[in-house]
C-alpha cells in the first residue's frame, strides 16, 4: 500500500480542513459566534488554495449565513440566532472529496444592564460527506518500466468508498466591549461523539476529539486607528497547533462611505509566516493572506504557495453606531 492511501485511510488521526484567515471564518472557528455580530444577518466566504507548488494543492473552501432571529425580543437585549455552513476540502486533485453541511444555533446573554459583559454559547451539527476514487490513484503494484500504469490492478480492497455521518461540536465565547476597545476568548470542541471513519471498514478509526481556544483584542488607537491581535491555540490527538499575529487598521476619511485598510502578520508556530492585508468598504470586509512555509517542508522555493481569501458582508442595523472592526 502506498503512502499516499495510508495517509489517507488514516485521515481520521490528522487535522481537520483549518484557514490561516480564522478569524474570518467565524462558524468553523466556534459554534457560539453564531450570530454574535452587531446586525440581523451575515455572510462570510473562505477560499484556500495550500501547497500550490507540490504535486496536487489542497483546496479548502467555506460559505456561512447567520442571523439573529429574536433580537430585542429578550431581556437586556438578549439574543438567539442560527446559522447555516457549507464546506469542501479537495485533495489529490479530487482524488480525495470531503464536504460538510452544517447547523448552528447561539444564544448571546449580556451579563450586565450596559451591556459591556456578554457570554455566548452555540451548538452545531454537521453533517459530513467523504469520497475517495481508487481509480485515480497509483499503487505501487502499478509501477513499470513506464512509470506508473493506472491500467494495472492496484491488489488494494476498499470496503466503502463513501461515507456519510453526522458530527457535533459546541463553544463558548465571553466578549468584553468599553471605551478602549472590545474583548475576547473562545473555547470550543469538536467532533464530540467520536464518529468511525475509514474506507477499510476499521470500526477502530475513530476522529480524535479537538480543542480549539482562542482570544484576541480589538484596541482602539485614538479615533481612526485600532491594534487588533489574537491567538488560536487547536489540539487534537497529539497534534498541536498555535498561531498568533497583530494587525493594525487605519480609517480612511472619505465623505458617505466608512472605508479602512488593515495590515499585519500572524505566525504558525513552526510552520508557517502569514502576512495579512485586510479593506473594509462600508458592511464588506475582504482579507488577503499567504502563507510562507517556514517548517522542514519548505524543501523549495515552489513549495511555499498557500494563498487566501475571505469576505465577510454584515448587514447592519441602521440605527447602530458603526466603528470599524473587522471579523467577528
């Protein structure tokens, strides 16, 4: 069996599909940002195209709706809200297809009268679709003189070549908003029912559950500028991973439109560089990434093309005073 299939048929015991952009991508990042937004509705997008220069890249992408549905119908301007996901992680130039459909539902209670102190909670459900073609894979019974020959029988059995289960996960978030800025940390799990997951029929392929804590401060630097950091610490069986940066936003004056520029930096640590642009125009928030290898898997200069893309559309409430912060 090559490597490539017990990478594979091994998937359960690797990372989940993730962005550099997490912070863009709110409903992958935790449940209880479901609805945790100023606004009814919001639409955000991720698009990733990693490892462009090795063999087949990984192309990762994700599309979110949610909204607050009883908004000011709760005390203390309490709130609940659902959201919808949709995701696609294609490998092995479509060789290997997963897709997830997902559920979300939050509710936002305001710790105090101001509404300076809030905690959130969210719940998901997902449903999750994976598919592998054999006959787009070389084996090593395939090798010839020739190369590889696709017309040779591979001697490899896969029991199922689809699977369908249902995954949950949920989260917590506490926000802190005053004068100087707004607040925050996250903490969520996923893939809490453990589901089997193999192409070889092993009922002992279990997904790992996976911890995810994140925080970060929206600060603001006078009346145009604002410091934004965060950090996203993930676990999940003996992976590990950590990733933080700082970025900083300028409004730029321009009469009728609320328009700003953002520019940073996040570091995977050992893995990855990823310098950030962000423009927000009025409710629309597009962020640029690329990530630069810095691990033992930049072998060359070819390998390190990981480009990113998010887009966040936030319809807002007329009456609510708008300041520029991006993200959720």
């Amino acid at each position: 069996m090559t490597a490539w299939i017990m990478l594979i048929c091994g998937i359960a015991h690797a990372q989940d599909p993730h962005f550099s952009q997490y912070f863009s991508s709110p409903l992958t990042l935790n449940p209880a940002n479901t609805g945790n937004f100023d606004g009814p509705y919001r639409v955000a997008s991720n698009f990733r195209n990693q490892w462009q220069g090795v063999g087949y890249p990984y192309l990762t992408g994700t599309i979110s709706f949610d909204a607050a549905v009883a908004k000011d119908k709760i005390s203390y301007g309490d709130n609940f809200s659902v959201g919808f996901l949709g995701l696609f992680d294609k490998a092995m130039g479509g060789s290997f297809n997963s897709n997830y459909g997902g559920l979300s539902v939050g509710y936002h209670l305001f710790l105090d009268e101001d509404r300076m102190h809030k905690l959130s909670i969210g719940f998901q459900s997902v449903l999750v679709n994976k598919r592998l073609n054999p006959a787009e894979i070389s084996f090593a019974t395939q090798f010839s003189s020739n190369g590889f020959d696709l017309s040779l029988p591979s001697d490899e059995f896969f029991q199922n070549n689809n699977i369908n289960y249902v995954d949950w996960n949920t989260g917590l978030n506490y926000t802190h908003a005053n004068e100087s800025g707004v607040y925050h940390v996250g903490f969520s799990g996923y893939h809490l029912t453990r589901p089997e997951e193999s192409f070889l029929g092993d009922k002992t392929n279990i997904i790992p559950v996976r911890y995810s804590l994140s925080a970060g401060a929206n600060k603001y630097m006078g009346e145009t500028g604002v410091l934004l950091t965060s950090a996203l610490f993930q676990q999940q069986a003996r992976s590990r991973e950590l990733t933080l940066g700082v970025a900083y936003g300028q409004y730029l004056r321009s009469p009728g439109n609320d328009i700003s520029v953002f520019m940073g930096a996040w570091y995977r640590i050992n893995d990855s560089f990823i310098p950030y642009f962000g423009f927000n125009y009025n409710d629309l928030q597009i962020g640029l990434s690329y990530d630069i290898v810095a691990s033992s898997l930049n072998l060359s200069k070819t390998n390190n093309r990981s480009f990113e893309i998010s887009a966040i559309y936030s319809f807002r409430d007329k009456s609510t005073d708008k300041r520029f912060i991006p993200w959720y």
